[in-house]
C-alpha cells in the first residue's frame, strides 16, 4: 500500500488504501462484502498529523444466502466455502485484506459453536479480518451501515435504528451522529417458521410468554390461523411504537430486551434495516398465510404490520439507506479506526488479537490505582492485555512521566508487551518514556482509540505509520 503525494502546500497527506471485508452470518442469511477504505492525514500544514478514514468505496457484494446450519448450530464448513466462492467470484485475493470483521448475529450468536464458527472464519479471512458479535456493537453497525448516523449527523436529529433480523432486533439511537444508546431485543421474522401450508416448524421459546401472556392458539407441529399470527405481529408491532417513545413501555416488551433494558425518549425519526426491513418498506400487503410463509417465517405479516403501526406518524417514518445488508456494510466500514503520526509500535509483536482491555482513570491516589488495575487484570491470569485511559489533552513532558510512573510498575511484574491505549494525543510521548523505562521489552502505544472495559482490541500491522485498530466484544450469549 503506497503513500499518495503530498497537498499542494506541501503537507505529507499520508494518504493509504485499506482493502476491508466484511461477513455476517445471522440467523436466517449470510452475506460478504468487499470494501477499499482511503485513510489521509487530515490536519493543517502547521498541526500536528491526524489520521482518520476519509473514503469507503463497496467493492464487491455476495448474494444473501440462508444462512447453513446443522446438527451443532452453524455448519462451519459451509459458511467457509460459501465465503470461499465468493472471494473467486470477486477478482480480489484474501491476502489483500487487512481490516474488516466476522459478525456473528442474532440467534446464531447462541449456538453451540458460535465461538469455533468466528474462530475459523476469522483464521480463514486473515491476520486482521476480526471476530466480533454481542448485541450493542451489532446495533451501532447495523445502525452506522443503514445509513442512520449520517441522517442523524446531516439533518442534527436524533434517529432510532431498528435492525430487524430473523431472530433478534438491533436497536441504536443516534444523536446528531452520535451514538447515545443500543440495545436488543428478542424480536425478528424467524422466531415463528412456517411451511407452505401454515403449520408452524418452529415457535421460540423467547415468544412462549408473549403466547402466554395473551392465549394466543400458536403451537409448533400444528396448523396457525391467520387471525393468530396477525395478532402477534399487531403486538410486537407495536413494541417499537413502545420503544420510539410513542407509547408506554409495557412489560411484555421489557421481558424481550437481551443483556440490558432500554427507557424509551421521544426521537425524530425511526428508520429500519435488516430483511424484516425489506418487507417494512416495501409496501405490499400480506392477508393470508399462503403471502405470509413465502420465506418460510412471519417476516413478510411481521414487516406489514411494523408499517401499519407507524401509519399515524408519517413524520417519525423514514426509509433507511441500506436494509438486508446494512450489518455487513457496517462491519466493512465501520469497525474499524486508525491510529498514527504520533505513535510508537514494535511491529514485532503485531498484529495483536484479543487483547482484554483494562480501562483506567486518572491516576489520583497511586496505591488505590494500582490496587484497582491488578484486581482487573487478575481477571484474565497471565493474560497479554492493553490498558486504556482517556488522559489529559496537551500534557507538559513532566506530567507524561508522572502518568508512566504506576504503568511502568504495572508491567513490570508481568512478561508480556507494554501495550497501552489512549483517547487523547500524546502516544508518541508516553510511549518513548516507556520504551526507556523498557528497552528490551515490545512496546505499543497508540492514541486516538477509546476503549473501555469489557472491550478487546485488535492491533493491526503498521501501513506506512497507520496503525488499524479495532475496539470490539467478544459475548456469545
């Protein structure tokens, strides 16, 4: 990857081409896309360098395909072959791709070999395509790769992203850009299948309360009537009027959250993405079971009676950018972020996966710090992990020593590379003070990132002092 010439001011504009992939394997479909990302050096002629990702170009798109299971849960053989395929079809080679991620969603999430599933798909793709699942992370993506954050940032609204899948629901409000909350629930098109005639396949233990609750006649191995499925689909329809601030919270909904709960706010606007999405937007009615289990599930009713809902208030109704595929556009574009200009990095050591990270506050009792930060990594054993804080903007020389001072005695006892992560931009200098408190040691000291506790990090191989980084999290429910 070549550095582009510099601005006509003579600036080095460090400007690099970062080929990514993105693959999501949920619980009804499997997709890959192919992107090429362009990260410059932004900063002024005089500033200091600041490098971020200015371009995303989509590349290549697979077909969506169901998503292959088998006896443990996903059938990873298939997946890897599917994936395998496709990278033929596309022209490009896997060697090629230093950035992306595996996402893992929905109910497929909680199948037994989920974690092997990311484990080879990621050995399959590459050094730094990375495994990444867990309900929040997956509503951000899918919410940044509907289109939803830029809507939010353009127009300075605040926009709740409903990504609605086969087993689950993605959920990311985004304030002017910003992400303010995610969250997920037990909602989506496959938790009832159907064959071709009406008799129910499946009915997920997720949605017997709900079926309890309102002695809906729906059981698996029998025959639904249509009036049945039309009522559950009324009911989860209107849980989103629920969660857009537009109605109470009901109880039945709070028992559908995954992880964490979720008070619902009055918003501007209400997209959805995801296949069910497809079916919100797409304006065709569905009045008989025959038109409902088309795709084998209620997705198709499920997606009428979502737009139904939201007929009283065509103001909050907007149509997202991307639907079936915003998850895996997300993972593409969106997960991943840089660091460089002013860093210091033993390649040696990268990349470096899964790293657990520790996040730290301000140092303002040494002993309590200290006692704070080995109690955390106590958590992961011997463990390589990074640690994180935010730190002080601008810090005088003096200070960088005072914050070295307790990250050296950290990693002192431990023998493992001094990897440590910050908000703010002083890397370079902290990261000097520790290479001399450590000269025989790897060092990696980045800036620019926020991580917190919970995440890992993945650090990629440096691309002409651009560090790749991705801040993600590993939960398999």
């Amino acid at each position: 990857m070549r550095k582009e010439n510099a601005d006509r001011n003579g600036r080095d504009t460090m400007k690099q081409k970062i080929y990514s992939a993105g693959v999501d394997v949920g619980t009804t479909t499997t997709q890959m896309i192919l992107s090429q990302l362009t990260v410059e050096n932004t900063a002024g002629p005089f500033d200091p360098p600041h490098v971020e990702i200015t371009e995303k170009q989509v590349l290549y798109q697979s077909p969506i395909y169901f998503t292959p299971l088998c006896a443990d849960g996903i059938n990873i053989g298939a997946v890897e072959q599917i994936l395998s395929a496709e990278f033929l079809k596309s022209g490009y080679k896997r060697a090629d791709f230093s950035s992306g991620a595996v996402i893992i969603t929905g109910e497929s999430a909680r199948k037994r070999n989920a974690r092997a599933t990311v484990d080879a798909l990621s050995e399959q793709l590459g050094d730094f395509v990375v495994a990444e699942a867990g309900p929040d992370l997956e509503s951000i993506l899918a919410g940044q790769g509907a289109g939803a954050a830029d809507f939010s940032k353009k127009q300075e609204k605040s926009v709740l992203n409903f990504d609605i899948g086969g087993g689950t629901t993605n959920a990311c409000l985004f304030q002017t850009g910003v992400v303010t909350d995610a969250f997920a629930l037990d909602i989506g098109g496959r938790l009832v299948r159907l064959d071709a005639t009406g008799n129910v396949c499946y009915l997920s233990e997720r949605l017997a309360p709900l079926v309890d609750t309102y002695h809906l006649c729906i059981h698996s191995g029998s025959r639904v009537a249509f009036a049945e499925l039309c009522w559950l689909c009324e009911i989860l329809a209107d849980c989103f009027l629920q969660l857009a601030g537009l109605k109470p919270l009901e109880k039945t909904t709070e028992a559908l959250f995954i992880g964490h709960a979720y008070a619902p706010r009055p918003v501007d606007a209400v997209t959805f993405s995801g296949g069910v999405a497809e079916c919100v937007y797409s304006g065709a009615h569905v009045e008989s079971l025959m038109e409902t289990a088309r795709y084998g599930d209620m997705g198709p009713l499920l997606g009428a009676k979502i737009r139904e809902a939201f007929f009283p208030f065509p103001q909050l109704f907007c149509e997202a950018v991307e639907k079936i595929r915003a998850t895996v556009i997300g993972a593409c574009n969106y997960s991943m972020q840089v660091s460089g200009g002013t860093v210091v990095y033993d390649a040696s050591v990268l990349p470096l996966k899964n790293l657990p990270v520790i996040c730290m506050s301000v140092v303002e009792d040494e002993k309590e710090w200290t006692q704070t930060a080995e109690e955390k990594w106590a958590r992961f054993g011997d463990a390589a992990a990074a640690l994180a804080f935010e730190g002080p903007q601008n810090p005088s020389y003096e200070c960088v020593k005072q914050i070295a001072e307790p990250i050296v005695r950290l990693f002192a006892a431990r023998n493992v590379p001094i990897v440590v992560v910050i908000e703010n931009d002083f890397a370079k200098a902290l990261g000097q003070v520790l290479q001399r408190s450590f000269p025989k040691r790897p060092v990696v000291c980045i800036d620019g990132i926020r991580a917190r506790d919970g995440d890992y990090i993945d650090i990629g191989m440096p691309v002409a002092q651009v560090i790749p980084v991705v801040v993600k999290t590993l939960i398999f429910l």
